[in-house]
C-alpha cells in the first residue's frame, strides 16, 4: 500500500510538470509605425511536451499566450516588415515576459503605383520607377522616408 502510495504521488507531479501551462508575453513593435496591432508570433514546438501555437500583438504591440511548458521555436511575422527569429530555442516552464523586438520595415523599391495614405510611412530602400501608363499619388501629409 505505501509503494502504491508513493507511486501514484510521483505519477501526479510528474502529470502536473507535462501538462502545466505557462504565460509567456511581451511587445514587439513595428519600425516607423504607431499601430503594432497584427504581428504575428508563432511558437513551434521543439520538445514533446510543447505544443505549436500561435499569438497576436495588440495596438501597442502587447501580445500573451497561455502555452504547455516545454522548448519553443519564436517567430515573429508581419506583411511588409522583416520577419525576425528568437536568437535561442527557450524552454519554458514559468510565466515568462520576453524581451521586446522590434521589426524593421522590408522597404520598398522597384515599380509603384497606386495610392499612398497618409496613415502610413513609407520607407525607400532602393529605386524606384513608375511605370508609363501608371500613377502614384501621394496624398498629403504622406511621410516617406529614404532607408540606406
């Protein structure tokens, strides 16, 4: 009876380490932006006990994620800007805040048409052409901005 005891103690720790949930949280901002809504950050999973998911920030880039404890591939993905990778695989096993990243915009270079808003920057990382038989119009108070 006391090994059976033991036993079914050691089974319920241990059940309680593989399924236990952690938070992991944090910002990642757009560069030239004030809206950092819409990132998306993936985690994949790397161990056996973490499974893959997925987070999305806020307007001002804040973004949380309950995740099964475990190793974790992070990535960080939004349409226009630079995708970045979490320098190291974390495992995580407490609530954890990670550190803030920033991604770079892609820049835009080549032929462009079209509208550019003024709720936007738009940053010039190469040359530019319109083609003939295009327009691009520039509404007012449009920030451009030139990238090296």
């Amino acid at each position: 009876m006391k090994h059976s005891l033991i036993l079914f103690i050691v089974l319920v720790v241990l059940a309680d380490i593989v399924f236990a949930e952690v938070t992991v949280s944090g910002y990642a901002f757009l560069e030239n932006e004030t809206n950092h809504s819409g990132i998306m950050i993936e985690f994949t999973a790397k161990s056996p006990s973490s499974i893959t998911d997925t987070a999305y920030t806020s307007s001002d880039g804040k973004y949380s994620i309950g995740l099964s404890a475990g190793m974790y591939e992070i990535k960080f993905i939004k349409e226009g800007f630079l995708s970045y990778t979490y320098p190291e695989i974390p495992t995580f096993s407490v609530t954890t805040a990670l550190d803030d990243v920033n991604l770079e915009t892609a820049g835009i270079s080549g032929s462009v048409s079209g509208i550019w808003t003024r709720d936007k920057v738009y940053v010039i990382k190469g040359d530019i052409t319109i083609e003939e038989g295009d327009t691009l119009i520039i509404e007012a108070g449009v920030q451009v901005k030139l990238k090296n």
